[in-house]
C-alpha cells in the first residue's frame, strides 16, 4: 500500500495543477464590468492579448488648502519603457497616484489631491475617460480593485 502512495500524491498534485492551469485563466468572469477596461483577472487570462490601447494621461497635485494645482510630468519620474508598460494598467496608475502623493508629503509636507485625466482609446475606439477627473486618486486603497474606482463602460 505504500509502494502507491508516491505514485497516489504526484497524480493528485499534478491533477491540482491542470486544474489550476484550466480555471484561472477564467477568473475574469468573477469580476463585475468590462475586464479589458479595468483589467482585472487580465493576466494570465487567454484573452490578455486582444487589445491595444492609446492613451494620454496627465496627473495633477493640488494643494488641499490654496487650491493651487501643479502638473505632474510622468517623464520627470519614469522613463518611456515604464510610460508605456504602466500608462493603461489602472493598478500601476493608482500605485503612481500615490507614489506622487508620498513624494508631496515627504517633501512639502502637506498631503495633496491627487487627479488624474485619463483618456484611453481601446481597440481603435473613440477615446474615453479611464477614471472621473475629480477623483482623489490619493483617497482610494492602493491595491483596491480597478473595478470599484475607474469608469464604467460597456463594450
């Protein structure tokens, strides 16, 4: 009875892993909205390559009391290779917004409002606003999903 319990635990290992390897790449169903959009269960989805985006983004750090806004160059913080890769991933844009809302903080000493207008074109369609423009970007959990805080479009 032993002499199978090697053979037993690779088969029952192997079989979750198939399993595994079957089902997430279905997870995007699980989430509510349009997975292209907000990107949520992207990764490691079949689908992940069946879109393109263009995008403009500009991110803008007002002062909480004077209301004075400054604009925020993504080429002074990130090279054109980062640009690219993290300009149409809602995730890494709400990471940035509070990355440029710890840097603020640090160095001025006061905690800004942080907003971004984001305009993506998905798939050659017209352009659209990823997030509300008067959205606190710096208000929002850094790893809530995208789902929750970025507009809702229908395919």
């Amino acid at each position: 009875m032993l002499d199978h319990l090697p053979r037993k635990i690779l088969l029952g290992t192997l079989g979750i892993f198939v399993f595994v390897q079957l089902i997430l790449p279905f997870r995007h169903f699980l989430n509510p909205g349009w997975t292209l959009w907000h990107e949520e269960g992207h990764y490691f989805a079949w689908r992940m390559m069946l879109r393109q985006k263009v995008i403009e983004i500009r991110y803008d750090l007002t002062h909480p009391v004077t209301k004075e806004i400054r604009y925020a160059p993504l080429e002074d913080y990130l090279n054109s290779s980062q640009i690219r890769t993290f300009a149409g991933n809602p995730g890494m844009v709400l990471l940035f917004a509070h990355h440029l809302k710890d840097l603020v903080k640090k160095n001025a000493g006061f905690t800004p409002i942080v907003t971004a207008e984001i305009l993506i074109s998905l798939n050659g369609r017209p352009k659209m606003n990823l997030v509300d423009p008067l959205l606190n970007l710096a208000d929002i959990d850094p790893y809530k999903p995208a789902y929750y805080w970025v507009t809702d479009v229908k395919p």
